[in-house]
C-alpha cells in the first residue's frame, strides 16, 4: 500500500485475526479494526478475510479523504481506523 501510504499489519491471539494500520512515512498509528465505540470489536476467522476488510476500507477512504473529511478541530491521524469502521464499513451496528 505504498501508494496510499498505509501499512497494513495483521496479527492474531486467542480471539481471531485482526488488522492494525500505521502509515510509510512516518510509522504515524492509524488505529486498528477493534476500535469501534458504538459495536463490538471486528475480529476475524481468516489472515486472508482480516487484509480484505483492512483493503476494502483504504479503497473506500484513503488518507486524503479522511483529512477532507473529518472535522478540523479534532483531527488526528490515530482516527483514521475510528473513521473508517464507522462510516466505511457496510453494517455498522450503531
């Protein structure tokens, strides 16, 4: 994901597979799949399932259109993954 300036890292415990994202440049954290105020964590069964989630969700709001859109008084880039899982992800249970 070089060209979106992303990496995606997936890892695994007890509970499944889950993805973390930080960016090239700089190493800046950009959050995880399990942070999600309003539902319940996003675990996954599958490495394969885990990067699908993580690159369906860059395709739908890379970092670019993240910082257009979120609300400039409380930008960080530690949101983006925040972002994405609850205003990218097709079902979030709210």
């Amino acid at each position: 994901m070089d060209e979106k300036n992303i990496i995606i890292s997936i890892y695994t415990n007890a509970s499944g597979f889950l993805w973390h994202l930080s960016k090239v440049d700089s190493g800046t954290y950009l959050g995880w799949c399990g942070f999600e105020k309003n539902y319940a964590s996003k675990i996954f069964t599958t490495y394969e399932n885990a990067l699908e989630d993580a690159l369906s969700l860059i395709e739908k709001c890379d970092l670019t259109k993240f910082a257009y859109e979120y609300p400039k008084k409380t930008f960080h880039w530690g949101h983006y993954a925040e972002w994405l899982n609850t205003n990218y992800r097709d079902n979030p249970k709210k």
